[in-house]
C-alpha cells in the first residue's frame, strides 16, 4: 500500500481503526469469545499499523503509537 499517497485525515482514520478492531478482539477475548478481527495473531495488521505511525511520524503527525504488549482496554494499577 501506497502510505504517502493518502491524507493526513486518511491516515488517522486508518489507525484508529486498527486500535478499534484490537479492542474488539480484547473484548471477545475478556468475554471467553473469539477474537472476530485476530488482529494480535496476524502479522499483517501489526505491519499495516507500523507503516501508518512511520508515515504519520514523517509527516509530524502526532501519533499514539499501538502498544501490542498489553490489552486496550485494561487500566494500568
């Protein structure tokens, strides 16, 4: 995927879409389901996140990038 040949606007959208299909799959997992996108065992949905935050990096976005060490949704004690 061409990364630089989309907006500022598009590249933001992509991410959080990619942090909201994590925190889906996190909360079928809390629930005892399957996760529905497997975003934590498919390497292409970590390279594709990767190259969206290099991209919005390059172009001095700010950027929060995906921890994929813990779940979205837990809170830090």
């Amino acid at each position: 995927m061409e990364y630089g040949a989309f907006s500022d606007a598009s590249l933001k959208m992509m991410h959080e879409a990619v942090r909201g299909a994590l925190e889906a799959d996190d909360e079928f997992e809390g629930r005892g389901d399957e996760p529905v996108f497997r975003v934590r065992t498919t390497a292409e949905w970590k390279r594709h996140a990767a190259n969206l935050e290099d991209e919005m990096s390059r172009r001095g976005l700010q950027v929060d990038v995906i921890d994929w060490t813990s779940r979205q949704g837990e809170l830090a004690l």
